[in-house]
C-alpha cells in the first residue's frame, strides 16, 4: 500500500515540476547564450582598443601619425560593424527564447486541459 502510494506521489510531483525545470533549463541556456556572445564581444572589443593603442605608440613621425589616423579609421569601421552583429546576434537569440518559452506555454496549457 505504501509504495503504490509514494510511487503516485512521486509521478504526480514529477508531472507538475516538469514545467518548471524546463523553463529553468530555458532560462540557462539563455544566460549561457549571453555570457558567451558577450565575452566574445569583450575579446573583439579589447583586440580592437588593444591595436589602437599599439599604432599610437608607434607614431614618430608624420608619414606614422598618417598611418595611425588611417589605422583608427579602420578600427572605428570594425568596431561599428561589430557591434552591429552583435545587437543582431543578441535579437536572434531574444527571440528564440521568447519562442521556445511561448511554445513551452501552449504545451502546459494544452495539457492541463
């Protein structure tokens, strides 16, 4: 008698977390997601500045201070481009959890009806 009923307790606890810890493995894939596109972005960002700062200690002269202003044009460019990817790659995953999450809703309501 008892364990028929702890293993319907424990089926029907399952069954009612079960929304639960998928939206939790949701949520942490979403964060993984984020963390990872913004440590990348931090390492594209710093070898961008870091570039920068080595063509301007290299500046001796006018035909160097020419190149450096050239150089930083460049940097300006890549830095622009990437943070436009960026904020792309950051909506295109805002949107699959926004998706999967809504998905995630339709399934338990369907569910519990």
């Amino acid at each position: 008698m008892y364990p028929e009923m702890f293993e319907t307790y424990i089926e029907q606890a399952e069954k009612a977390f079960a929304p639960y810890v998928k939206f939790n493995q949701l949520i942490t894939k979403n964060i993984e997601g984020i963390v990872e596109l913004q440590l990348n972005a931090m390492h594209k960002y710093r070898d961008i500045g870091l570039s920068q700062l080595k063509a301007t200690g290299e500046v001796k002269d006018v035909q160097s201070l020419v190149a450096c202003n050239n150089q930083q044009l460049e940097n300006l460019t890549k830095l622009s481009q990437q943070m436009n990817d960026d904020s792309h790659q950051l909506t295109a995953m805002t949107q699959k959890f926004i998706k999967d999450v809504d998905h995630l809703i339709a399934e338990n309501a369907k569910a519990s009806l």
